[in-house]
C-alpha cells in the first residue's frame, strides 16, 4: 500500500465520519462545523485525483462561502441556543435498505471495471487548461456569468437591506 493509497483512505475517512456526523448531530452549530470537515476532506480527495481547480472551487464556494454563510446566519439568530435538529424522521428500516442497495450498486460496478485499463497519469494540470479555455474560446460567457453573479449580489444586498 503505497503514501497514494494511505492519503486517500485518509481523506476519504474524513469525508464519511464527519458527513455522518453533520446527519446525526442535534446542534446545529456542531452540524456545520462537521460539514466544514466534510468539504475539506472532498477538497482533498479531489487534489489527489489532480483536479486542482475543482479543489480550489471547492474550498473557496462552498467552505469560503456557503459554510460561513450558514454559520453566520445561525449565529445571528436570536434563540441560538435552542437551535436543534430534529433527527426523529431517519427510520431504521430505510436507512437499511438504502444503505444496502448502494452497497450493491458499488460492489457490482467495482466487479464489472477492467482495472487494466484504467490509466494513473496525473494530467498536466486542469487549472492551466481551464483558464486557456475560458480566456479563449469561453471569454464572452465568462464576461456574463461574472455580470450575472453581480447582478445577484446587488439584488441579495438590497432584499436585505429592507
């Protein structure tokens, strides 16, 4: 088992226990301090599949922005210390199921993968080629996308305003 391997149960440990821990908890402060181990971990196993940009993104929306996002407006809720979850509706029997079927779906296309052609070469870097792409081909499309980002967060800064 190579430093490859180690790293990504690594990772991949992180991401399980702390999502099932985000699902379980009752606090709901705890909750999103769980989902923020949740999103490290899938930053790092998207970093050891060489998809840098999509870590970078990872880390910057969802933990830079969306995660203090819901912590700031739990904090900023008037009864924060009786915030809790209700976690009553999870059913045993189709948790079970569930769990089951998934299992059974991995196990049958972990079977049916020719590993032999499956490569490990790490491409060149995909932020290089994804910035290529969308300063060439895509710039227009970038241009608005940014303009439309803008216009949400003038529209979202004057609904709160009021």
């Amino acid at each position: 088992m190579s430093i490859y391997d180690l790293t990504f149960y690594l990772f991949a440990a992180i991401t399980v226990i702390s999502a099932f821990f985000v699902v379980t908890t009752r606090n709901i402060v705890y909750s999103a301090y769980y989902l923020l181990f949740t999103f490290f971990g899938v930053a790092g196993i998207y970093v050891l599949l060489g998809a840098d940009f999509i870590a970078v993104v990872q880390l910057v929306v969802y933990v830079g922005g969306i995660l203090i996002l819901l912590l700031f407006g739990v904090m900023l809720t008037n009864k924060i210390t009786n915030v809790q979850i209700k976690t009553g509706t999870v059913k045993l029997v189709p948790a079970v199921v569930g769990v089951a079927l998934l299992a059974g779906v991995l196990g049958a296309s972990l079977l049916n993968t020719n590993w032999k052609t499956i490569s490990s070469e790490v491409p060149f870097s995909t932020t290089h080629s994804l910035g290529l792409l969308l300063m060439q081909q895509y710039a227009v499309v970038f241009e608005l996308l940014g303009i439309l980002l803008l216009i949400a967060l003038i529209g979202a800064a004057s609904m709160a305003r009021k």
